[in-house]
C-alpha cells in the first residue's frame, strides 16, 4: 500500500547504521527517529568487544544520551525533540522502542535480535496503522526478512554521494589522437623552466578539477594547476620526465604509475588516493616513494603503515608479542613489497631487514590510531575500501603538522558485509576531495603482476 505525502514518517534504526554513522539520529530531519532497546543492547555489548567499531557504539550512545538529556519515560516513549544547535528550533523526534511490543499479529522466531527488531516494528505498525514505519539497515538481508515479512525497509544513504562509481574521477582524461585538436585557443608562457598553458573552460575541459592530468596519444601529459569558471591552467608535465622518474630504485611501468608516483613525491600534496585492480602497483609505488621521502629527502620524520582487514581487532588480541608484531601478519603485503624493491640484490631477506632496520617504519592497528596525532609523517593506510567514511574521516583528521596521508584500495575488493563500493569510505573520499587544492587521485589500470594475474583479474 502507498502511504499518502502527509503520512508521518518513523525510521527504524538498525545496530550497523549506527556503528556506520553514530550521526545518524540528526539525519531524517522532522520525522520520527526509533532505537529498538535491541539495539541498545547491541550496542552496549559492541562497545567493549569488537575494538574496531567500538569507539563508534560509545559515540552512538554518547549521542542518543544527549538527544534525549533529562527527559522523562513517558517522554520518551512519545518521542523527545531532536535539537541539532543551541540556535536552530527542534525538528523531528527520538524515541526508544521498547521490546516486544505487545501485538497480535505473527512473529517470527526471536533467537535473533534481527528478528526481534521486526517483530517489534511489525506490532508497532499494527498499534499505529496511520504512521508509515521504515527499518533503516545497512544489512541487505535483514532488509530482504522485513520487506518479506511486510515491514518497510531501505538502506542508509545519507553519506553517499554518487549513484554509481563509474561517476568517480579517475584523476586523469584521455584524449585520442592530439589533446591539442580539441583546443582552439591557447595561451602558453614559460615561469622558471616550467611550461603552462592557459585554456578556455569549456567542453570536456569543465569535467576536470585541480591535479587531475590530460593524456594523448601522442606522449603530452598536462596537468591542472589552477582553474576557475572560465579559464584552465595546464603545466606540460614532459612524458619522458614522468617515465623516469624513481623512487628507492623503483621506475613506473606505464604513464598511470608516472602520474600517481609524480603525486606521492610532491610535497605540495598532503592526500593521495590510489585505486586499481589487484597487481597494479599501489602498494609498491606508496612504498618506494614512502621511504625515497623519509630516508633520502627526509621529508617525513616516520612511516605509519595501517590497513583495514575484516576481523583483524578480534584476532589481534590473541596474537603474541608487541603492536607491531602483532600487526606484521596483517601487512604482509608491505613486507612482500619491500622484498619486491630489493629482489635484485644478492640477499633480499638481509635488505629487508636492514631496511626495517633503518628505515623509521611502523606497524599500527586502527585502533590505535584513534585520539593520536602523527606529525611529519606519512601514513599509508591499506584496504581503504573496507573504512566507514565516519572511520576514514577519523583516520584522515589524525594526520598533523607536515604529514601526508596515501589511501590505497580496490573498490571491487571489499570484504565487509555492510559496505558497498556506493557507500565505502573509499568514495566518499574520492568524491569529498575531488576539488582539494593539495590532494590528489590516480585510478591506476593493468595488471603488471605477472601474466596469471592479469588473465585472473580479465576472467574470474
């Protein structure tokens, strides 16, 4: 049944919205928002035992205390005005959904909390039949038991911003043939060696936003150095300057792995997303020019190497030894790659000891990167694709006075239940910074790998 535009609206909010976005109580603006006492028992339970979403449980908590201040139960239960500021009127209410509610309709088996919450919404939408009642969850198939059992569900979507991820920026445009048989004015001046060329805004110019490169088949390489609504500056970035470029020894396959090491070296870029299929060189190309900056160019004081694993706060804790040793199982793909840049000399596991060694590298779980602030350091975080924009936000805002941080992840990869390549923290960033003045972002392509890796990646 369609309910009617002047229907009351109450959103039903599941445990995992919670955990993704503990804001979201203040985002259904002047409707109804419910907490099943289910969820408050999850979330108390969470807030102590998985270390990787509990300082999001707290935070939720924190939040649904302050919204709800002195009020009293029966308060409550009628639903306590939502105030978002000291300055701005309350708009919208919370309230607490007590559990079960005392129905006579059907239930389901209630050896599941997910299936005690429906239950709950489904008494609470026979008790109000003139309040339209919508479960709020970012599990697909609790959505799918809800719909099923005649209960209104839909997905969170407030954190994200585009509705497909071929809309993300690749970081670069290619043009066929000349880039220059598409422009049909140019003003070109030379600045202290440096090439630029000033262009009209227009056409498939106006798609493109700050440090993002212009490629052709003709070797011209571009990039956009500043912009306004009407003009477009291109710095000539040289081909043959880009393909030899190196880092600890480490020289770019291709003109997409020029690009992105051209950004990691840049000390005028404090952010660097790098995206690609498995094999196609992000972690290799963070690593040589992480350490080409903390070792020869002593840009950066400190490596801080991280990455987001599904499971890894649950399994660290029975791990013997220190922080870093406990984390050097989950980041063996740095150490694989330290070995990759040092495969060519006579003892490779002796160079990645002295490396180790020597160079200022540290293994951090998330967790403990949470309320610490790392100056001049450069933290490489891993598996970005499986962060909550509210953990790659609290990740990004650790980083100090002269750090730069470098995301790198796989959008086809990810390998938590509750994230989507929609929704992952990944491309809320993609698309946040896209028009940040010191940030950058490379879709890298091909599978250098080996060639079983690139028929794996074209075929499985």
């Amino acid at each position: 049944m369609v309910a009617s535009k002047n229907k009351k609206k109450a959103y039903v909010l599941d445990t995992n919205v919670l955990i993704h976005d503990p804001s979201a109580l203040l985002n259904f603006e002047e409707h109804q928002v419910i907490i099943p006492m289910t969820v408050l028992e999850e979330l108390d339970k969470l807030k102590s035992v998985k270390q990787s979403i509990a300082a999001d449980c707290r935070q939720a908590i924190r939040m649904i205390d302050q919204l709800l201040g002195d009020a009293t139960p029966s308060q409550i239960e009628k639903g306590v005005p939502i105030k978002r500021s000291e300055k701005s009127p309350p708009l919208g209410t919370i309230s607490i959904l007590m559990n079960p509610v005392d129905g006579k309709g059907p239930h389901l088996p209630e050896h599941l909390n997910d299936n005690k919450i429906i239950n709950s919404l489904a008494d609470l939408q026979s008790l109000h039949k003139n309040r339209e009642i919508i479960l709020v969850s970012k599990d697909i198939n609790m959505r799918l038991k809800a719909r099923g059992f005649g209960v209104e569900a839909q997905d969170y979507h407030n954190d994200q911003l585009i509705d497909d991820v071929e809309l993300l920026p690749s970081g670069y445009t290619e043009f066929k043939n000349s880039f220059w048989d598409n422009i049909s004015k140019v003003e070109t001046i030379q600045r202290e060696g440096v090439t630029e060329h000033i262009l009209k805004r227009e056409g498939i110019l106006e798609t493109l936003h700050i440090n993002e490169f212009v490629i052709d088949e003709h070797g011209f390489v571009g990039k956009v150095i500043d912009l306004d609504d009407e003009k477009i500056v291109l710095e000539d970035m040289h081909h043959d300057d880009l393909m030899q470029q190196e880092a600890w020894g480490l020289i770019p396959r291709d003109i997409y792995q020029a690009v992105a090491l051209h950004l990691l070296l840049s000390p005028e870029i404090h952010l660097v997303n790098l995206t690609g299929a498995a094999g196609s060189g992000k972690t290799i190309l963070a690593l040589a020019a992480a350490i080409e900056m903390t070792v020869a160019s002593k840009l950066y004081k400190r490596i801080i190497a991280t990455r987001s694993v599904q499971g890894l706060d649950e399994d660290i804790g029975f791990l013997p030894g220190t922080e870093t040793e406990k984390m050097e199982p989950w980041l063996g793909a740095i150490t694989d790659n330290l070995e990759a840049l040092h495969q060519d000399d006579e003892n490779t596991h002796g160079s990645v000891e002295y490396i180790l060694d020597k160079v200022p590298l540290q293994f951090k779980s998330l967790n403990y990167i949470r309320g610490r602030s790392f100056q001049y350091s450069l933290i490489l975080i891993d598996e970005s694709q499986n962060l909550t924009p509210h953990q790659i936000k609290t990740i990004i805002t650790r980083a100090g006075t002269g750090s730069k941080v470098v995301c790198l992840g796989n959008l086809a990869q990810i390998d938590t239940p509750y994230l989507s390549p929609l929704s992952s923290g990944l491309t809320y960033m993609t698309e946040r910074f896209k028009c940040f003045k010191h940030g950058g972002h490379i879709h890298l392509k091909g599978v250098p790998r080996s060639i079983l890796a690139e028929f794996a990646e074209a075929n499985l």
